[in-house]
C-alpha cells in the first residue's frame, strides 16, 4: 500500500504538466486509477482522485473516462463519507462537462439527484462544484430539460436566497441562467414565486456578476411573450430600471436589454417611464459606448408604442436623441431611431413637434428603403405628419413628391394605400397643387384604377383638392383628357358612395374648365344624373354644382332635360342651401333654351319655382323668379294659372325686392301679359298696384319690360 500511495502521489504531481497527462493516458494509467479511487486506503483513494481531477482537464481525452467505466465510480465517490473525495468527485465531473462531448454520458450515467443533494453538503466547496457540475449540463437543453424535471430549479433558487457565499450564489444563478435559454422553462420560472423573487433579489447583489446573471435571466424571461408580464412582477421591473443606474456598466446595458423586452408589453411600456427608467435611458443614449447606446435605443423605440409616452420622450430628450442618432449606419442604429420617430407620429398632440424638430428628413429617408415594412411605416408616418399644415410645407422641401412618386412602382397594397393617403393630404395645401400635378398627376391616375377600395378613394381626393385650382387643370389634361377623364368617370359608375362622391368632386372641379365641357357631356353625364338621386347630401351638392356649370353649354340642355330635369327639381327642395341654389341656377339656364320646355311643366317646375319664391335667400327668389320669367313664355302657362299662385307670391315680394329681383319681376309680368288668359286674373291679383311699384324706380330695364304690362292696365 506505500507504494501505491507513493506511486499516486508522484502521479499526482507529475499530472500537474500537460505532456505528462498525455502520458499518462497512453500509457493505460487511467483504469488502474479509476480502480484505486474507490479503495479502502482514505489516503489512496484520495490522491487518485486527485490525479484523475488533474487528468479530466486534459482536452481530447475526456471520452476515456466514459471508456473506462469511470463515470459509475465517480457517482459512486458522491456518496462517499470523506468530504475531500465528494469534493474531488464532483471537482472531476465539474471538468468532464465543461466540454460538450461529455456532457450526455454524465447526465446518463450519474444520478443528477446525487448533484442536488450534494448542493445541501456541508462543504461549500462540493456544494460549488456540484452546482458548477449541474451549469456546465444545463448549457445543452437536453441536459437542462432533465434537469428541470427533476426538481433542479427549486434547489437552485434555494441555494440563491441561503447561501452567503459569492461563488455558490454565482454557480446557482449561471446555472438558472443557462436553463432559462430553454424557451420551455419560462414558465416554470415563473410558477413558483420563490424563484423570481431570488433572481429579483440578486439584482441588487453586492456581487457584481451576481447581478449580472440576475439580469440576463430576467432578459431571457421577458423575452418569451408569454411570460413576459410575469417577468415585470414581484419587482422585476423595478429591478431592472434600478440597474439602469448600476455602476457597473455591462450591468446597465443588460438592463436596457432586459427593459426592451419588457417594453415589448403595452401595459410594461408606461410603466418603465412611471418608474422613472426614461431619463436613465436617454442619458445611456448619450453615452460613448456603441453598443450600450444601441440597447438604450432599442429600449427607447419600444417605449415609443405607447401614446401615452409620447410627451414625456419628447420632454426628456429622447426625441431629439432619435434625430440625431437617425444617421447612423452602425448595427441598423439609424433605423432603429427612425422607427421610434415613425411611432411618435401615431400621437395628433405630437406631429407639429416632430415636424419642428427634423423627424421629417429621416422619414423620409426610410421611405425610400428596399425594406417593404420600412418603407410603408415611413410613408404612413409622413401621411399622418401631411394632417399639419407646417409640415406639408417641411415635405415638399425634403423633396416627398419624389419619393411618393417612387414608392408606386411596388405592387405591395398596403404601401400603395398610403402613398394615395400621403398625396391626399398634402394636396390640401393649395401652394403646392401646381407642382403636385405637375409631378405626380400621372401616378394619381394609376392609384386611381386599383382594385383597393381606400387607395382609389384618396388618390380621387387628392386629384379633387389638385382639380381646385383651375391654373393645374391644364398641367393635369397634358398627357391627353381623354384617359384620365376616362378613369375618373368610370370611378363614377363604381358602387362605393365613396368613390363616386371624390369622383364626383374632381369632375365639378375640372368643369370651371370649359372646354372639358364636351367630354363630360359624351362620357359622364348620364353619370352625374344618376349619382344627383342619391340621398347622399356631399353627393347632391357635387352634381347640383356640375349641372350649373354644364347648363351655360347648350349640349348639355338634351341630357340635363330629357333625362335630369325630374332629379335637379328633387335638388331645389333639399334642406342645404347652395344644393338649391346650384340647382336652380341650372334650371334658369335651361329654362332659357326654349327647347323641351313643356316637360318643365310635365314635371311641376312653376309650382316648384312659387315655392322657391318664397325662400329667405334673396339670390334664390331672383333665380326662381328668372326661371318663371322663361317659363312664362310658353302657352302651357295659362293652364291653371289662376291656381299657381304665380302673380301672388311675386307681388308680395316686390315691396322689399332689390332692383336684379325687380327686373325680373318686371320681366315676368311683361311675359305673362302677353296671355290673353293671364290678364284677367293678373288685374285680379293686384297687378295694377304692383306695376305702379316697380315703375315708382328709374331704372331702364324695370320701364322697358313694363310697356306690356301698362297697355293692359290701359285697356
């Protein structure tokens, strides 16, 4: 036995060199000290574990302890009564799964409740190394999932929250650290309020890399989605807002970490700035450290989700800090900064800010990325930015009609849907129509002829606000009317009300343009008389408003009369006032064709006209009394005249008419007295009295239609 002793005892000095453990194993020294370990002789037994403590940190030759059967030996050593040989046991299988190879074969062979008991061992020193054992396996998520199922994370937090020694509290915490890369243990983390509650608790470790495994195990957590509220409880926020200001500093990146995660939760993300973690994030922003700066920023983006962080990072400098970073090229810094701007634009309270403070430029920027998803978040933010009427003006500067125009080329709908949105909105500036239509008319026409319900409604409203000024309505035509008429006149016969309403607008609109006139009388009319039926109040003011600019065109009359003439009467009886007076400016102008006149009286237009006589509008009265004065020209006048109520409801208008009311009255009169039929019940009605009124006036015209009327007052 003393040689054997001093053979293992010379072993174990020469196994402290590298070449010597090589020689070791060559020389088949391996099994004969795995025999050795487990002898009756405390001393032997110990010095070869020892030896084989030395040899387990050979790399390359970790397999020959599985080869040699050692691995039941060590489990055996585990259970042995001499602490020094449970502690070089478990120091042996500690190094066997440092590497990757061993790692199965010890979770096969050895018995992880052997590990766990020896967690509660008296000796710290095989508590550490058993716990070290049970992180090396937890590394591989096979070992960990086994490790979870038998009951190790309880034990592991156990150890956290009793221990007072630094490297055990270090081994448990790297050891739930490594489980917690297996998504699966999430929500066993969770579960069990013992164990949060020890990794919150380690977050304020006086151990610096305690703190540090505390906060990577949270990070993991939050990262899970369905565990990521859990993670914000029992101080797990607080905790890791509070380490915002550790002094160490990988400590406060792997906070701002932990925080983007959180933040990934609507209800976390005003917490974070409630706790008052924002003004340590823009600070970390400012620091030197890129990647510190990259974690902060990240963290800041996802704050700015919530509306209700908006004022607060702009408050705070957060803004300002997205700005400036928004240039940077390093890690997608700059995008990331531009997405948290795009954000901001979801809050009305905070888009002249953004304006005002040069969110536009890098907006627009990313709306020119080949990313689909950028590109479309830019261009709903810049569409949502067009609402302020001092931004409009900052974008056209920053050049977005370009940008807009190239966004049309992709087939995506969604971005096509915001471009039309975006063009919409910013042709509610009127400085900007001309070069609006001068640069994108052709796009607009495109937008128009989608197939998406809300892209053709806005690419349609953006060419009714350009249609406004009657200067672009030449650089709008240029490419040929004919296919743009086309396209806004087949919008017109679509179902949507929507539609045909903007349709409707932008036809109006281009009709102040007279020699559009006849295309519109061709292709569209019959249209615009259909859509004059609606119910639709925007709708009835729209047609009224093209059938009184159409009516002065005398190739409107045939349609207008034959086929509109019972909807424009409809029109005058609406509740909306320029509806009405649009609509009986039309029926004046074509109550003076002469043409088709008897279908007036088909449809009751006198009688309509009596009522309009009677209106509050004075410019009504007069286009009213206008439009009998050129119906009073035809024979079917006198049919029931003396129940029209014609000369009555005139007449009492004279006494506080003006003199364009009286000249058609006076007109009216002169026509009227031209009936035989009509004279007898006019002298009735007062109208002796009522030509002396209008004579009482020295005006050419009153006199001039009133001769007729005298020589019956003669007679």
């Amino acid at each position: 036995e003393s040689c054997v002793k001093n053979s293992c005892r010379a072993l174990c000095r020469l196994n402290t060199l590298g070449e010597n453990k090589v020689l070791t194993f060559s020389n088949g020294g391996l099994k004969p000290l795995i025999r050795l370990s487990t002898s009756s002789n405390d001393d032997i037994s110990l010095i070869s574990i020892m030896v084989l403590c030395n040899l387990s940190t050979c790399s390359g030759y970790n397999d020959r302890f599985v080869e040699e059967n050692g691995l039941p030996t060590l489990k055996q050593l585990l259970s042995s009564d001499y602490y020094l040989s449970r502690k070089n046991a478990a120091m042996v299988l500690c190094n066997l799964t440092s590497h990757e190879d061993a790692q199965g074969h010890v979770a096969r062979q050895v018995n992880l409740l052997k590990l766990f008991e020896l967690m509660n061992d008296t000796s710290s020193e095989c508590r550490a190394f058993a716990t070290m054992t049970l992180c090396n396996l937890a590394s591989k998520r096979m070992q960990g999932s086994a490790i979870l199922d038998a009951g190790g994370m309880q034990s592991l937090a156990t150890m956290v929250n009793t221990t007072d020694d630094t490297n055990l509290q270090r081994a448990a915490l790297l050891t739930l650290y490594n489980l917690s890369t297996c998504e699966l243990s999430h929500r066993l983390f969770v579960e069990d309020n013992d164990v949060i509650r020890s990794i919150v608790a380690s977050c304020r470790s006086r151990d610096v890399l305690c703190r540090r495994f505390a906060l990577m195990i949270l990070t993991n957590i939050a990262c899970n989605e369905k565990t990521r509220a859990e993670s914000t409880r029992g101080g797990g926020l607080q905790a890791a807002v509070l380490s915002l200001k550790d002094d160490d500093f990988s400590s406060r990146r792997l906070a701002c970490i932990c925080l983007a995660n959180m933040g990934n939760n609507a209800a976390t993300q005003s917490q974070i700035v409630v706790h008052g973690g924002l003004p340590s994030l823009v600070a970390l922003c400012l620091m030197g450290d890129d990647d510190t700066q990259e974690c902060a920023f990240m963290c800041l983006s996802n704050l700015a989700a919530n509306e209700s962080n908006h004022s607060p990072l702009i408050k705070q400098g957060a803004f300002k800090a997205f700005v400036d970073r928004s240039s940077s090229t390093k890690n997608d810094g700059g995008k990331t900064s531009i997405f948290a701007l795009a954000n901001l634009t979801a809050n009305s309270e905070t888009l002249s800010q953004v304006g005002r403070g040069g969110g536009i430029r890098p907006l627009i920027a990313l709306a020119k990325s080949d990313n689909l998803h950028a590109q479309c978040l830019a261009i709903s933010s810049l569409r949502r930015l067009g609402f302020i009427r001092e931004n409009r003006d900052r974008m056209m500067v920053e050049g977005i009609l370009e940008t807009l125009t190239s966004a049309c080329n992709t087939a995506e709908p969604e971005i096509l849907r915001e471009v039309a949105s975006c063009f919409c909105n910013l042709s509610l500036s009127s400085d900007y129509h001309l070069d609006t239509a001068r640069t994108a008319i052709s796009e607009l026409v495109i937008l128009a002829k989608s197939n998406d319900f809300e892209t053709v409604r806005c690419s349609l409203g953006a060419i009714g606000n350009l249609t406004e000024a009657i200067e672009a309505h030449p650089l709008i035509l240029r490419q040929g009317n004919v296919p743009f008429l086309d396209t806004i006149i087949g919008c017109l016969e679509r179902k949507e009300i929507d539609i045909k309403r903007e349709a409707a607008r932008a036809i109006s609109n281009l009709l102040s343009s007279i020699e559009i006139h006849p295309q519109i009388i061709q292709r569209g009319l019959d249209s615009l008389i259909l859509l004059s039926a609606r119910t639709c109040e925007e709708c009835q003011y729209l047609t009224a408003l093209s059938f009184r600019k159409l009516s002065p065109t005398i190739s409107s009359h045939h349609s207008l009369i034959n086929s509109g003439l019972q909807n424009i009467l409809s029109l005058v009886k609406v509740q909306d006032s320029k509806t009405r007076k649009h609509a009986i400016t039309a029926l004046r102008d074509l109550s003076a064709s002469g043409k088709d006149n008897i279908l007036f009286f088909k449809l009751g237009a006198p009688a309509s006209m009596v009522e309009l006589v009677k209106d509050n509008d004075k410019d009504i009265q007069i286009l009213a009394v206008a439009t009998l004065r050129h119906l009073s020209s035809n024979g079917c006048i006198t049919e029931d005249f003396s129940s029209s109520g014609i000369v009555q409801s005139v007449i009492r208008c004279i006494s506080w008419a003006n003199e364009d009311l009286r000249c058609q009255i006076a007109g009216l009169f002169a026509n009227l007295s031209e009936h035989m039929e009509c004279q007898s019940i006019m002298v009735l009605n007062g109208i002796v009295q009522a030509i002396d009124t209008l004579l009482s006036i020295e005006h050419h015209e009153i006199w001039q239609e009133n001769r007729p009327c005298s020589i019956v007052k003669v007679d």
